[in-house]
C-alpha cells in the first residue's frame, strides 16, 4: 500500500467530501461540511499562507491536515497543523507523513514555532510526543441530548438589556465585529490576537456557510451588542462557535442569557443535538454549560513545537 500526500482541491465536490467525511469520523464533535472545509481554505487570510492537505492510499482519502500561519499575531514564526487521519486507517503512515509534509512547508514560510490540537488518548499522545511536540493547556468538547433535556427557564434580562439575533444586524455588522474582537482577545489562547481586519471577518467569519445568524443570540444594551451565543448548524445539529461577553458588562450573567435563549430557540427550530467545547480551565463557562446539562464527550490536548 502506497500513502501519499497532497493538496485539497476545492474545485473537486469528491475530493472535498472525502476530507470533511475524514474529519468527521476522526472529530465526530465538530461540525464538518464541504462547503465549510472550501470556505476555511477559499476565504483564510492570504497572509495565513494556509493549505488543507490529504493523505491518500491507493486513491484513498485516509488523513487530512490543515495548516497555516498565525498572520493575525503581533509574534511572527507561529503557525499551526492539525492532524487527523480515519481511526480505521492508523498507522499506515498517514499521519507521520501529514506532519512531515506540514512541517516543511511551514517552516520554509518562516514558522518557528508550530501549534497542534492533539486528542486526548493514550495513542495519540504518543504519536505527538515522539514527533517532538510537547503538552500545553486542554480543552473539552461537550454534547446536550437537545431532543430530550429538560433546559433551565433563562435566567431574566438585567434592566437595560434585550435579547436580539444576529440576523437583526445583516445591514451593519461591524458592532458584531467589535464585539467578537473583543471577547475573542479574552479567550484562552496560546498565541495572542490582533483581531482588525473587518473585511476578513466579514469573508471569514460572517459570511461562514455554517453561521445560522437567527439562532445567534445577542445581548444588547444601549443599543450596542455587549454578549452573544454565535450558533452554527448543519442540518440537525447546532453548535456553539462562540460565547462571550465585553468586559464592562461581565458578571451580569449575559452569556448564560444568551446562551439558553439560543439553545431553546434551536431547539424550536428542530435541532436535536448540541455540540460545543470549552478549555479546561475556562470555569466560568463550563458551570453554565453544566447548569444547561452538557457532558463531556470528549478532549483534546494543545501541543507546540520549536523548530531550529
């Protein structure tokens, strides 16, 4: 058997499906679409330097990798790989190959210093230490049965607040801008953000095939969004992409408002499963997510590597 690594090619519906149904069945806890697996690579940030790569066998799909610069970083060199490959297909070489293949590509771009998600287990751990990469911080993905859960009554709005969709702000998004730049500068990161461009994010982020901006639910006071809960579906299951809150209005309980005020009204909409992930040290967020009812189903590790 013949492993051998190329380019994703977007143009191709097979090609593309192959590497979404690769991911999913290696990441069955987020959500993997072709059309979104084209956008990431159609729509990355030029300066990312970004490419999606697959591991064939004898013509088939069995590894994917995505991989890119951090261009959005005020330190240059930092890039990421994240490497999959189907668990039926282990160690037929795809995954070493996949590393091998990113490593010089990234490096040659002017990386020094490579990120990767890592699931937590005993196999793939290994694989990741043996390769040079060591342990950092780790994050959960977490599922709500959202058929059958009984969900809290939301909590009520504090004076001054009401509930909005995302959808309410599609003839000017950019206060939704600002507000992902802000809470995302918050978020648990191994590299940080400079979060500016707004025509990338609108191609990037808010034009995502995966975005249900009615189901995005949006804190507003003083006519300015100051939390959210952003919603991305694919047919029966949702997940949360992101939930955040500025920090003048923190501590007002807003992402759990927004939040439950999501979950219910896609429960409406006939969604029955939820997905979404938390780091494990995020408490804050992982108690609202328990107080909704979602279990952990699942963990990765992020791992970095030195180069030179």
């Amino acid at each position: 058997m013949t492993v051998l690594v190329r380019d994703l090619r977007p143009d191709d519906p097979a090609d593309v499906a192959a590497f979404a149904h690769v991911r999913h069945l290696a990441l069955p806890y987020i959500l993997w679409t072709p059309e979104a697996v084209v956008h990431r690579l159609v729509h990355t940030h030029p300066d990312a330097r970004s490419r999606s790569l697959v591991a064939e066998e004898d013509g088939e799909t069995i590894g994917t990798a995505q991989i890119g610069l951090v261009h959005d970083s005020p330190e240059p060199g930092q890039a990421y790989l994240n490497v999959y490959v189907r668990p039926d297909r282990v160690r037929h070489g795809a995954g070493g190959l996949l590393v091998r293949t990113s490593e010089e590509y990234l490096a040659a771009e002017g990386a020094t210093k490579l990120f990767a998600w890592v699931l937590d287990k005993p196999a793939d751990l290994a694989f990741a230490e043996r390769h040079g990469y060591a342990r950092r911080r780790s994050a959960h993905f977490l599922r709500l049965d959202l058929a059958n859960a009984t969900l809290p009554d939301p909590p009520p709005p504090p004076p001054g607040v009401e509930l909005r969709t995302a959808a309410d702000f599609a003839d000017d998004p950019r206060p939704m801008f600002e507000l992902d730049a802000e809470t995302l500068a918050d978020e648990p990161s191994d590299v940080d953000i400079e979060f500016t461009d707004y025509e990338a994010w609108l191609a990037e982020t808010w034009r995502h095939p995966l975005l249900n901006r009615e189901l995005t639910s949006v804190a507003v006071a003083d006519g300015r969004p100051v939390a959210f809960s952003v919603a991305y579906t694919d047919g029966t299951r949702y997940s949360t992409a992101m939930t955040g809150t500025v920090r003048a209005h923190r501590g007002r309980g807003l992402a759990k408002l927004a939040k439950t005020d999501s979950l219910r009204r896609a429960r409406a909409a006939g969604y029955t499963e939820a997905l979404t992930g938390n780091d494990t040290d995020n408490g804050p967020m992982l108690a609202v997510n328990k107080w909704l009812g979602y279990e952990i189903c699942g963990t990765e590790v992020r791992h970095v590597r030195e180069l030179g």
